[in-house]
C-alpha cells in the first residue's frame, strides 16, 4: 500500500451532486433514480422498516417477555466527590441547588447520592435515595443526610 492511497478519493469540500443536467454528466435523464417505480417518483420516502410488501422482520419475528422501562423511575445520580467539588463547607445541597450547579441535568424524578470520590466538607445533603457508603461519608464528615419524600 502506498501512502498517499489512503487520501485518494476523499475529498474535504466536496461539491454536491448536480442531477439532471444532461447525459454528459452521468446524472442526466433519471437523475440516478432508475425508471418507474415508487423510487422515481417525487415525494417518494420509506418508512423505517419497510421491505417492499414482504411481511418486514419485525412481524415475521416472535414476540417474547414484557418490557416495563417506560415506567420506571429516572432517577438522577450524583457522586458525593461532585459534591466536594461544587459546594463549600456548610452549604445545604438541595435538588434545586443541584440543578443550579449543573449536576442533576435533564428531567428526572429522583436523585441519588452514591459514593464515588472523596468528601471533606460538612455539608446538609437533601436527596430522595443515598447509598450506604455515601450516607456513611456524609456523617463522617459532620455532615447530615437527609432523606426527602418522593413526588
């Protein structure tokens, strides 16, 4: 293999594909869409899945067991070394000061402090869940865990 074969044929800007501008092209006529047929026509697109009438796979394929993730709680995880990190000594770390700093993103119905990192700040901790090893880093350090109601 010779170097410079890995680069031929890429093109950083390359131009788009003008169709329809005569045979010369190699574009002409058809414009690269064949004849006849749902393909050729405008406004033609395919939805996910389908096969052309076939009967598609996901009919032809059994369907098995019960999936009930829609349903479950999301549930939001914050590491008590982001904790460290973000608060300083006495401050109450609350969901809405979660959020604040960037570390309960997105839509979530609860937040659960795990232990991941180190803790030296005496901090009030609300969260719905803790694990038991940062509820034990939490109170080591002075601080309080303090468990709050589901909404």
């Amino acid at each position: 293999m010779i170097i410079n074969d890995v680069h031929r044929g890429i093109n950083r800007r390359r131009r788009r594909k003008r169709v329809g501008r005569g045979t010369g092209s190699g574009h002409g006529k058809t414009c690269g869409r064949g004849h006849k047929g749902y393909g050729s026509r405008a406004g033609a697109s395919l939805r996910r899945g389908y096969e052309g009438g076939q009967m598609p796979l996901f009919r032809r394929v059994a369907k098995r067991g019960f999936n009930n993730k829609a349903f479950a709680l999301k549930i939001a995880i914050v590491n008590v070394g982001a904790l460290e990190q973000a608060f300083q000594d006495g401050d109450t770390v609350t969901p809405e000061a979660l959020a604040e700093k960037g570390l309960a993103k997105g839509r979530y119905d609860q937040i659960k402090i795990l232990a991941k990192g180190e803790l030296t700040k005496k901090l009030t901790v609300q969260a719905h869940q803790f694990s038991r090893a940062a509820q034990e880093k939490i109170t080591a350090c002075g601080g309080v865990a303090e468990q709050i109601a589901a909404s």
